[in-house]
C-alpha cells in the first residue's frame, strides 16, 4: 500500500479523484523504490504495471542498435509510464532506468482492471 499523502491531487493523473477514489489506488497500488542507476524495467520486459512517479527522477529509452540506446523522455514526479502494458499486455516497448533515488507507484494490470470494473467511473477517469 502507498500513503494517500504521495498521490496528492498535484500529481495530474488523480487530480480528479475524490478522497475515496484517492484512498482506494492508495489501497491496491505498491509502493517501489529503486536506487539511482537502478533498472525500473528493460525493454523487451514482460509488461503489466502502470508506473507513477511519486519522488525522483526516470529516464525511458529505447535501443537503437546493439549498445545504442536513445533517450525518449526524463520523468519527474507525476510522470506515468507503462501504461500501454496495462492496456496490451504486451512486453514493454522501451527500458527504464532511475536517474536519481525514486519512489513509484505500481499498479497491476489485474488489480487496475478489478478497480475499473467496480468503480467504472474511476477507471475512465
């Protein structure tokens, strides 16, 4: 479980949940912590977590060719990612790497779905 005062409503994906809406990811959602240089995930990954950023820094890339990685975007807090996986399924298209010491929110595809299912309202926001 992750503390309701990390996913306050400065973070834009649940700037528009109520309080209970807020309390019930707080509920289901993991709390991560990954040291800085530290793989979040590598591409090619089995996918099935949406990430949020809650404190640090995520730098997502992609390999060009062999060793050659370019950089698709850095994340700050608030920033999501993996969520294509929670939608497909599917192995994640890029890697992620912790720039700095971060602090994630992960939710599971599973768990995302049983949510939206009980609370569609919330799943579609």
């Amino acid at each position: 479980m992750i503390n309701l005062e990390d996913i306050g409503n400065d973070i834009p994906l649940f700037s528009e949940l109520t309080e209970a809406e807020l309390k019930l990811v707080s509920e289901a959602a993991e709390r991560l912590e990954v040291k800085a240089g530290e793989a979040v995930f590598e591409e090619g990954d089995h996918g099935g977590s949406l990430l949020v950023l809650i404190a640090g820094k995520v730098r997502v890339s992609t390999r060009i060719v062999g060793d050659v990685e370019r950089t698709l975007l850095t994340l700050q807090r608030g920033g999501v990612f993996g969520e294509l996986s929670v939608i497909t399924g599917d192995a994640r298209s890029a890697g992620a790497v912790a720039v700095d010491d971060t602090v994630l929110l992960s939710l599971e595809r599973e768990t995302f779905n049983q949510l939206a299912a009980k609370n569609p309202e919330l799943g579609r926001r």
